[in-house]
C-alpha cells in the first residue's frame, strides 16, 4: 500500500492552526494526517518534516512546494492589505459620514451644531471634533456600533464563513499553561504603566500626546452605547478582524510573522501614534494568546483591558489604584523577562516561519507599503492637528 500523497484534500480538516499544531504533537500520528497538515498549514512544514512519521515522498514534496510559498504569500497579503484599507475607509468615514447625514436631517440639535461649527465655532479640529461629538450624544455610541460592524463585513473576504465560526469556537486546551495566560494579562497592563510613563516625560515639554485619545474616547464614555463599544463591541469586532481574519490568513507563512504583520495594522488602525504603538504592543501579545490559546481567550483579556480604562476614568481615586496596579505589573513582567530569558527565546523560534525572510517577501508589497505609509502619515497628521 502507497503512502499518501500530500496534494490529497485535507482529512480530517487541518486549516485550524491549533489543531494542526495540537496534532503534530502526537509522535504516532497517522502519515495521512501529516501529509494533511503539510497541505493546509505551509508554516508547519518544517515542523512535519522533522516529525517521526514523515516519508520519502512527502519530504520531496515538502521541498517541491517551497518555492511556491513566496509567491502565494504575497497574494495573500495584497488581498488582507486591500481588505484592511476599504474596512478602515468604511469605517472612519463612509458609515460614519451617512449616519450623520441622516442626523442632521432627523434631528435638530444636529442641525443647530453643524450650523455653530461652520460658522467659526471651533478655532481647532479638536475643538470641532469635541462639539460634534458632544451634539451626537447618545447618538454617538450607536454610530460607532454599526460603523464597525459595516467595517467587519469586508473581513468575510478573507476568511468567508470561518471568520464567525472556526476562528472563534477553535481551541487548544489550556491545561498547565494557566501561568502563561496570567503573564500575558500582566503585560498587557504592564505596557499601560510603560505607556504612561512615556507619555509623561513628553508632556514636559508642553505638549499632551493623550488629546488625541481623549477626544475620541471621552465623549464615548458618557454614554452607554459606547461603554458598551468601548467594553464590548469594539474588542470583540477587534479581535474578530485582526487576531482572527488577518492572523489565521497570514499563520500558515509563519506564525511570529502573522503575529507581528496583524499587531503593526492593528496599531495603525488606531489612527495615532500615542494609542497606536500601546496597540501594536497589545496586538503582539494578543496575537499570541489567540494562536496558543484561541480567540476567545485573546478577546477575554481585551475586554478587561479596555474595562479597566474606563473604569480608571470614572474617579482620580480609581485612577491612581490603576496606575499603581500598571507599575507592579512592569516590575513584575521585568522580573518575569529576565527569569524565563532562555525559555522565551524558546517560545519566539517555534513560531519561525519556514519560508526564507517572510517578512522582507511579504512587506516589500508595493500595497502594503503604501498602506503602511499612508496610515503612518494618517498618524502623524493627527497628532499634529489635535
């Protein structure tokens, strides 16, 4: 009897990537099995190559294949660049811009706003963005509600119907690893005190980097459709597009560079660089959580994340408790990184990819640089105008 060929369809379905992975952990497992993991994960096959029940022909098939990758990588990677930017465009200013339309005309107060803004109300962009987010009200949470979702639909371009069912139900046992799950908790709240820190020794020199924030986020908060935005629906829409969409489509060319392409979109999403690189920080560690544990846990500790900031905004007392917390979690996540220094380096080569420079291949894309440039300059922009 022949030993199965890899190009055979995937049975069992093996384009979860941590079943695949669960599975290669299995020293007995089937050579069909493997042979389907080689044909649906391309950045485990370094891994099915070195298991114990690779073949001859499944290894010269592994080798065949290489060449291939680049290219489907960078196909790949054009379309979730291209999807990123018309979800963005969607969602910061086509949806938002009909909903206020359609204010404007069924509600006066709208009306009187737009009016008083035009007329010379505001003498800054912040000022302006601040009246028409004060005039929207209650109105504003429900906006951002139905402008992310609208955003979220152009995701089921990447992943069509796993992108609500597999990506999210998809699992690996935590096991032993709850310490693992707890550190990542705690560098998450560790980046907070990092970020506050930074944002400290600039406020020095005159100018406040977390206006730009604020004037987002504070008119949110106000209400309670955009607590629950902030809390609920916008971690969840999140982490469904970045840490589900984008990661499980780039993963099969390498997890730690999946890991780091959908955490520098997700900070660039953010639209400033003050909040944008405390996200590219918290996307990394997400990114880890939801390919080594699943979704469900990375949208866990998002939720309580953005809980926890809203909370700290509710009274000076809970801020500083807050604060505090944020530095012994830095003390501790320091400790932690020079005590499991060799185990770490450990965690960041099993996630190599096996295709040669994924990073150079993938983000050398005439798309996805103007993309990162152009959200880049986005950034910038706003910084300087708010």
């Amino acid at each position: 009897m022949s030993e199965p060929t890899p190009a055979a369809p995937p049975v069992p379905d093996y384009s979860s990537l941590p079943l695949a992975q669960t599975a290669l952990a299995d020293p007995a497992l089937a050579p069909a099995d493997l042979a389907a993991i080689a044909y649906a994960q391309p950045g485990l096959r370094s891994l099915v190559a070195r298991h114990p029940a690779a073949y001859p022909e499944l290894l010269r098939w592994l080798i065949e294949q290489g060449h291939h990758a680049a290219v489907r990588l960078k196909s790949d990677l054009a379309k979730v660049t291209g999807v990123y930017l018309v979800a963005v465009v969607t969602f910061q200013l086509i949806t938002p811009t009909i909903l206020q339309v359609l204010l404007i005309f069924l509600v006066p107060s709208m009306r009187e706003a737009l009016i008083h803004v035009t007329s010379g109300g505001g003498s800054s962009l912040a000022e302006v963005t601040q009246q028409l987010s004060e005039a929207m009200g209650p109105w504003l949470g429900w906006m951002m509600i139905l402008s992310a979702l609208t955003a979220a639909a152009w995701y089921f371009l990447i992943r069509g119907r796993r992108l609500v069912t597999t990506d999210i139900t998809t699992t690996v046992p935590v096991a032993g690893r709850w310490a693992v799950l707890g550190k990542a908790a705690l560098l998450i709240l560790a980046t907070q005190a990092a970020l506050i820190g930074v944002s400290g020794l600039i406020s020095l020199t005159g100018y406040d980097p977390s206006k730009v924030q604020s004037s987002g986020i504070d008119p949110l908060s106000t209400t309670a459709a955009g607590i629950v935005y902030i809390v609920l629906v916008g971690p969840f829409i999140e982490e469904l597009i970045f840490r589900g969409a984008i990661l499980r489509r780039l993963a099969p060319y390498g997890v730690n560079f999946a890991i780091v392409t959908q955490a520098l979109l997700f900070g660039l999403y953010h639209l400033n660089l003050y909040q944008g690189v405390f996200a590219f920080a918290v996307g990394l560690i997400l990114g880890y959580v939801a390919v080594h544990f699943s979704l469900k846990w990375a949208l866990l500790l998002h939720m309580l994340n953005n809980a926890l900031a809203t909370l700290a905004d509710a009274s000076a007392v809970v801020q500083w408790v807050y604060i505090g917390s944020s530095v012994l979690a830095l003390v501790a996540v320091v400790i932690f990184a020079f005590r499991d220094r060799v185990a770490g380096r450990a965690l960041v080569a099993e996630g190599r990819s096996t295709l040669d420079h994924p990073f150079r291949t993938g983000w050398s894309h005439p798309l996805f640089i103007v993309a990162a440039v152009l959200m880049f300059a986005v950034c910038c922009l706003m910084m300087v105008l708010l």
